[in-house]
C-alpha cells in the first residue's frame, strides 16, 4: 500500500532549481532517507 506519492515536483529559489522533476512512492512499513550533499534539494522536500 502507497502512503505517499509524488511525481515531478520541482522546487526553484530564483534561477536555483534545487529539485528537479522528483518522483518518489513511500510504501506501507519501509523505510526512506534522503541523501545528498550538504543543501541541495533536502530542506525544500521536507517542507513540500
């Protein structure tokens, strides 16, 4: 069972693009993290 679903989510501050065309489908009892290097893309999914 899908708990959460997202398809193509961008998130722009300015000219930055800081997601570009996210997917992502968090299923029933498992467990995600999202990695990158320091900034790009972490902050602007979380609060999406």
């Amino acid at each position: 069972m899908t708990l959460l679903s997202i398809q193509d989510m961008t998130k722009r501050f300015g000219g930055l693009v800081a997601l570009n065309a996210l997917n992502i489908n968090v299923k029933e009892r498992t467990i995600h993290s999202i990695m990158a290097p320091t900034g790009p893309g972490k902050p602007p999914f979380s609060t999406a």
